[in-house]
DNA sequence: TACGTTCTGGACGAGACAGTCAAGAAAGTC
DNA sequence: GACTTTCTTGACTGTCTCGTCCAGAACGTA
C-alpha cells in the first residue's frame, strides 16, 4: 500500500493557518509553512495542492471550528440562554482586548484580504456569518420564552445587531482600542436589549460614569 | 530652481490608494501602480520613498479623509442631531449594501493586514476609530440636548456601541451579507437606542416581522 | 527478499518583484 | 546660451518565492 504519511494531518493544518493568521496569506511563504509544519515542500504540495488550496482549507476548517466553538458556548435550555448569551458577548470582549499582538480573527483577516478576488473565501466568511447569526437568534429567542428578553422584540433582529457588534468589536481591536474601551462596548449592546416590561426599565439603560 | 513635478501629488496618491485598496498591501505591485498613476517608477521612488512608506502616506490621508466624512456628516445643531446620526448609520449600511465588489473599507483593511506587524498602521487606525467615536459622542449628545435621547444614557458608552455597529456592518459586509440584513442591522442599532421617557417606549423596540 | 506504491526532502528552475541607476528632459539663473 | 538643479523614464539587477522534480525511504505484498 505505500509508504504511510508520517504527519498528522490536523497538525499540519493547524501549523500552516497559524501562518496564514500571523502574515495574511499574500505574505505568508510556502517554505515557512513548511517549516513550521517541519514538511518538506513536497510533501505539502503532494497532500495539500498549492498555497490557494492549502489556505481554502485551512480557512474552511477554522470557520468551521468557530461555528462549533459558538453553538457549545450559545447551546442549553432556555433557561440560562441569555445567561449564555451575556457571557459569550463579554467573552468575545475579553479575548479581543487580551489579543495583544493584534493579530485578531482570522475569518475577519481572510475576508477583508481575499473575499473581494476570492468567491470561496467570500463564499466561507458569509456561510459562517450567517450559521454564527443563527446561534444567536435561537439563544435570544430562547431568552425571549424564559422571559429575559422583550416579548415583542425580534430575535432575529437583535441577533443581526449582536453579530454586527461582535464583529465590530473584532475590528476595533485590530486597531488597538483599549481593554476597557472593548468591554464597555459589550456592555452597553448587552444594556440596550430590550427586556421584558416588568423589569425596571432604567435597568436597561447604560448608566452615566 | 530644477524641474518642476510633472504630476498632481493628490492625483497619484488616489491612484496608488485604490491598487493598495483592490489588491491589499503585500499584493500590490509597485509596478502596477506605477502604471496606474501614470508615473514611472523612478519618479513614485522619488517622490514618495519605498512601497511601505506610499502606503503609510496613502493610509493616512485615506482615514484623515474618512474622519472629515463623518464630521461634515455628524456636525451641526441639537436640534437635528438625531436625524444626522440616523442618516449616517444608513448611510454607511447602504454604502456597504452597494460595495458589490467587496472591497469594503480600506481603514479596516489595512488595519486587518498590517496592524500586528506596523506599528504606524496600527497607531494611524486607532487614531481614526478614536476620532470618529468622538464625533459620533458629539452628535449623540447633541440629540441627547434637544431631547431625542434618554436624558440617564452615556453618550460615550452609545457612541462606542455605534462605533462597533458601524465596523461591524462593514466586516459583515466583506463577507457579502446581503443588503436587507445590513440595512436591517443600522435601523436595529437606532432602534434600541434609549429614548426619552415621554416617547412610548414601545417605540424604541425592534418591531416583529 | 524482491517489487510496486506512496511518501519524503530538498535541490532546482522559471518567473515575479522591489528598488536602483544612468541618461536625458525641463525648468530657473546668470 | 551655458550651467545647475530637479524630475522622468524604463531597463537592469539581485533577491525572493512558488511550484516541480527526482532520488531515495518506508511501508505492504507475494
């Protein structure tokens, strides 16, 4: 049957989107990916196809692990779903403001470089989006049935806006924005949904200070 | 006094702009742009410096422009200042809607590509976010003055927010969100902006549908 | 053990690219 | 008109990088 590959494949992959996320792919060089995944050139080539196709994959395969990474933290009864939901905005936060080389998404960084010439990486960012979207609808609209959001808001709405802002924040810290400036940003899209009548209704207001 | 430049500086760095805003940094050729403004590469190198160096240039006037943009958007009386802000987030929704060829934002693309490994890249997509977030403050608390705001909100926290949204709009843009969902995002965003008290507070809500 | 097959690794070639340079052109000055 | 200075042009160079290729290694099979 041949001689067995001698590298896991996962492993590889993980190695070469590193590079593609630390230098963008135009900047990214065949051999230092090779390199770091301690191939050679041709064993890369022979399994991966050339550079276009070893980042289509490594862009599908991250995308991918995002959405995955997004339905644990949004997925659970609708009990704690704005729970949830809260915490997985403050998250993104979080991680945003603490990534201090800057080197930020890399589904954003795939998109903003290559989606304009590229159909596929055009085509990966928006399937992601919108499976992203989804999560969020569903965590909201199970908020709304265990009362923690207004019962005549649109989830699918407030998902739109919730992505957009997690996106937002995304962008901001690529530019540097600060930690606090980061998490403030979280807290106020948190404060502006609409929760049900009966709380006090200051309480969904950013305060002052 | 030796010969006089055969070109219009302003010209030319539009020119270089827009290879560097289609293609990205690392992709662009500096032969391409040398074609595109007409120039030959002797006089751009002795004009502007290396590649990195036009960028830098390019960059800069780029966002300084987009900063004026939104002050001559965003300035102006109390009494308008709600209507100013709700036309410029459509605005730039509507702007993103129409971008058909994805190229997107050349402040979030070059910030996307080069922040992590040029410091000036980063310094100069800071400063702009800063800048257009204190416009934005100015307005809301225009509107918070003539009393299209709930007078309790922190205009610096909303500003923020809107910030976000509006980054966020254009990531979600590159990844060819349709033109309803971005337009859908900038009417949510105003939506749950808090009103005065007086207002039916219904009216701050995302409606069903 | 001999053989076919698949993987490995790195040398190699072809092309692309950034930046330089030298010869000449266009101005001002005397 | 001679001279100085600055700009212009595009050919040229050296370097970089992608992708190929091939000799050999590591397996299964007979």
């Amino acid at each position: 049957m041949g001689r067995p590959r001698n590298f896991d494949e996962s492993e590889v992959l993980r190695a070469a989107r590193d590079q593609f996320w630390s230098t963008g792919y135009a900047a990214a060089r065949v051999d230092d990916i090779a390199a770091a995944t301690g191939l050679g050139k041709g064993s890369l080539y022979g399994a991966f196809g050339d550079k276009h196709q070893l980042f289509l994959r490594t862009y599908a395969d991250h995308c991918a692990g995002l959405v995955e990474a997004v339905r644990r933290a949004l997925d659970g009864p609708d009990t704690d779903a704005y729970e949830r939901l809260r915490a997985h905005v403050m998250k993104v936060a979080e991680a945003t403001a603490s990534d201090v080389c800057l080197r930020g998404c890399l589904l954003a960084k795939g998109a903003a470089e290559l989606s304009e010439q590229d159909r596929a990486v055009a085509a990966t960012a928006r399937r992601t989006f919108t499976a992203i979207e989804e999560l969020i609808t569903s965590c909201v609209a199970g908020a709304q049935r265990a009362g923690d959001i207004a019962p005549d808001a649109d989830p699918a709405r407030l998902a739109g806006l919730l992505l957009a802002v997690l996106r937002g924040i995304e962008a901001l810290g690529k530019g540097g924005s600060s930690p606090d400036s980061l998490r403030a940003i979280a807290e106020t899209a948190l404060a502006v949904l609409p929760r049900p009548q009966s709380d006090q209704d200051r309480s969904a207001r950013p305060q002052s200070g």
